[in-house]
C-alpha cells in the first residue's frame, strides 16, 4: 500500500512539475510572436507536411500568432470551424515529442519588422469569429491557419506582404499523383482540388528571412 501511494505521489508531483514549466514557457511568449506547430492529425498533416519542410526541415502543419486579448497572453489561430483565441498552455498542450516537449517552435520578427506588430495583432483579435477556410482558397471570406498570418502582416505592410504567397501543390513530391487524403478530402467537400492557386503553408513562413526562430520544443533560444 505504500508503495503504490508512493509511486502516486511521484506521479502527482511529475504532473505539477510539468504544467508550472509549461506554465513558465507561457510567460516567455511576446504579443506578435509566430507559433508553428506539429499537429500530428494524420493523413491530412502528413501531406502538408510532405511538401514544404519547415525550420531545419522540422515539419508544421499548423501556425497562429500570439496577442495579447483581455489582459491574457494567447494564440489567434484559424482551427475548427473559425478564427479563435486560445490559450497558450492549451496550443503547447496540443502534441508532445517522444520527451513529452511541447511539438512548437516560435519565430519573432526581427527589429526591422516590429512595428508592424501592433496592428497585426489588432488584425488577429479582429478577425475572430471568420470561418475557417476549408477549401484553402484566396479571398472567399474565410481563413485559413497560414492566411490568417498572411492577412494580418499584409494589411500592416500597407499592401506590401510581409510573408510571400506561392503556387500551392497537393501532388506528391516527384509525381503528377494527388495524396490520396486531399483526393477524399475534397471529394467530401463537393469542391476541386485547387492546385496551383496562391497560398502559404506553415512550413514556408517559418523559414522566412523576416524572423527569428526563439523558441524550439519547450526550451528558449535566446
């Protein structure tokens, strides 16, 4: 009997541990920094994944920017059903490696581009409530996780985009083959697979020269 209370209180102790750490990483973040996750949701992520290797070829299938909304530092995201807040021990409460570290990375923007931050986030706060863009589709009143960071810098820049759009592709790398998944998944949605249209991935705004990666899988960088 004592050694199973004992081994319980290990546990406990190991839980508590764990979310004030987390809690700390929390504090760390800055209104403006971009939040790039590793989803893991499967075939979907998978393919996202496949075509555009993010950070040192880390792999994201997901990205929100962090603000700071009724006085509680958290994440805008475009996930679900909508554009939402949510709390930053939630986001890094999402999906952990083998070592139980959070599967986020954040870059922050490099002073030259800091003034933009501000509006950027008001953008963000304002946009809650915009469904999310399930076609993955430009200018159809809707946002996804990636356009979402497109729009909010590109207003900011006044016209001139912080992070650059490229053709996006659902094909599998070295071949004319769609993943099987983006097939079913737009076969569900009634819609064609919009190969080719302008677009961002989470991969190719991590990697961009505009910021600073300062945070990788629980520990900060700087």
């Amino acid at each position: 009997m004592l050694r199973k209370t004992y081994i319980a209180f290990l546990f406990f102790c190991s839980s508590i541990c764990s979310l004030q750490a987390q809690e700390f990483q929390a504090q760390q973040f800055q209104a403006g920094d971009i939040v790039f996750q590793d989803l893991q949701c499967g075939p979907l992520c998978n393919a996202i994944n496949a075509v555009t290797k993010g950070y040192q070829g880390k792999d994201f299938s997901h990205v929100g920017i962090v603000v700071n909304y009724q006085n509680q530092l958290g994440v805008i995201e475009a996930i679900g059903s909508k554009v939402q807040f949510t709390s930053l021990n939630i986001f890094l409460g999402r999906s952990f490696d083998a070592t139980g570290k959070p599967l986020v990375i954040a870059g922050r923007l490099k002073k030259k581009y800091q003034k933009s931050i501000e509006n950027a986030c008001a953008l963000a706060i304002a946009s809650m409530g915009i469904p999310y863009d399930d076609r993955f589709l430009p200018n159809n009143d809707s946002l996804y996780c990636s356009e979402l960071i497109y729009a909010v810098f590109l207003d900011a820049a006044k016209e001139k985009p912080l992070f650059k759009c490229q053709p996006m592709t659902y094909k599998q790398p070295g071949s004319e083959a769609f993943f099987p998944a983006w097939i079913d998944y737009y076969a569900q949605l009634h819609s064609a697979i919009p190969e080719g249209k302008m677009g961002l991935n989470p991969g190719l705004i991590s990697r961009s020269s505009k910021i600073k990666i300062i945070y990788q899988y629980g520990t900060w960088l700087q």
